[in-house]
C-alpha cells in the first residue's frame, strides 16, 4: 500500500478552510476509489449533507459521509499517533474514517458513531487503523448491503 504523502512541513497551512476541503476532497476520492476497487459502484456528491452515493445491488442508494485525518503524533505522544476527526453532520447512512498519511480507514454505520463521538468530535489510536480491519469493514459493509463475491 502507498502512504498517501503528508508532510509535516504544511501541517499549519492544513488549517485554512481551502485546505481543509482539499483535504477532504482527497479522503473521498480515496474512498470512492476503495469502494470502487471492491465492486461498490459510487458517485461523489456535493449536496443533502453527505459525500457519497452508493448503490446496492438491488438498484437502492446508501450514502456515505467521508472524514480524514492525518497523524497528529507528537502533539500528545509522540510513539502513539492519533486522529482527530469532527463530525458535526450526521445524515449519512454510514462513515469511512480515512486516515490520509496510511490510507487505511474504518467504516462504522451512524448508530456506532453516535454511541462512539456523541459531541462531535473523536480521537483514535492509530492501532484503531490496521489493513485486517479495514477489509473486514468493507466486508461487513459488503453483507450489510447483500453485495455477492468476496473482495
């Protein structure tokens, strides 16, 4: 797997409103490509509140919310890094936490993340994020939607 680059260098431009949408824009691309590469047909979108449409096999849509983080190691323990990520809007049937500087991700269904960040706003340890995890949430993600075939 690439990392997706994330130099420290520019971690405070990171906090502009331009750059914080670029790097939004890029946690979905890397989403629809993942969903994609899994057979998941999706479209990105910019309206009612989420950032994907995805279609299940019987011709209905569930939609996806996409949050990105990068590493904030250093900031708090510099051996262990965490990612902070906002969810202020919560309309998305489900959620794909990206975490840009390892590609890898986690998906939850709106029920787990209100029980996991009730206030808008949660930090997980990296270990949160490994690839066995991350396919067994595209699995499961898979079933739940009764998508056929394995990954």
């Amino acid at each position: 797997m690439i990392p997706f680059p994330v130099p420290s260098v520019f971690r405070a431009l990171w906090a502009s409103p331009s750059a914080r949408r670029a790097t939004g824009r890029a946690g979905e691309l890397l989403a629809t490509y993942y969903l994609e590469r899994c057979d998941i047909p999706c479209s990105v979108v910019d309206r009612f509140g989420v950032d994907i449409w995805a279609q299940v096999p019987d011709g209905h849509f569930f939609t996806l919310e996409v949050k990105s983080s990068s590493s904030n190691a250093g900031s708090y323990c510099p051996e262990i890094p965490s990612y902070t990520f906002k969810v202020a809007n919560k309309k998305a049937d489900q959620f794909m936490l990206i975490c840009l500087d390892t590609a890898l991700f986690r998906i939850m269904d709106l029920a787990t993340l209100n029980r996991r960040c009730p206030r808008g706003s949660m930090r997980l340890k990296g270990s949160y994020f490994t690839e066995e995890l991350m396919w067994e949430d595209i699995r499961d993600l898979k079933a739940r939607y009764s998508f056929s075939g394995g990954l």
